[in-house]
C-alpha cells in the first residue's frame, strides 16, 4: 500500500504487515477517493497501535 516505508510518527517504529494502525489527516478538499493513497503519503500521519491508546 505505501512505497515508502512507514513508520509511526510519534515513536518512529517501523510499522509491520498486518499490523494495525491509525491514519490522521485532514480529509482532501474537492478530491475523489481514487487519491487518497497518494493523499496519506503526503499528508497523513500513521500513528502505531501503542501510541494511539496512550493518548
Ligand atoms: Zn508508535
């Protein structure tokens, strides 16, 4: 799904297949759902697991 390796924004872990985890971004003005992988790359943040339930 992503060309570049992600990683978790807060802790910085490599982020494994299979693995769950939580997108935040801004929902894209005035573009279709067909660029929203393009959309995440850019502009959303992965968030692991783990830091999301500490928050
Ligand atoms: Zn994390």
């Amino acid at each position: 799904m992503f060309r570049i390796k992600p990683k978790c924004s807060i802790c910085d872990k490599d982020i494994k297949a299979e693995e769950n985890v939580f997108v935040k971004m801004k929902y894209p003005k005035g573009r279709g759902m067909t660029e929203i992988k393009a959309y995440i790359q850019n502009e959303g943040k992965i968030i692991c697991e783990s830091c999301y339930e500490i928050k």
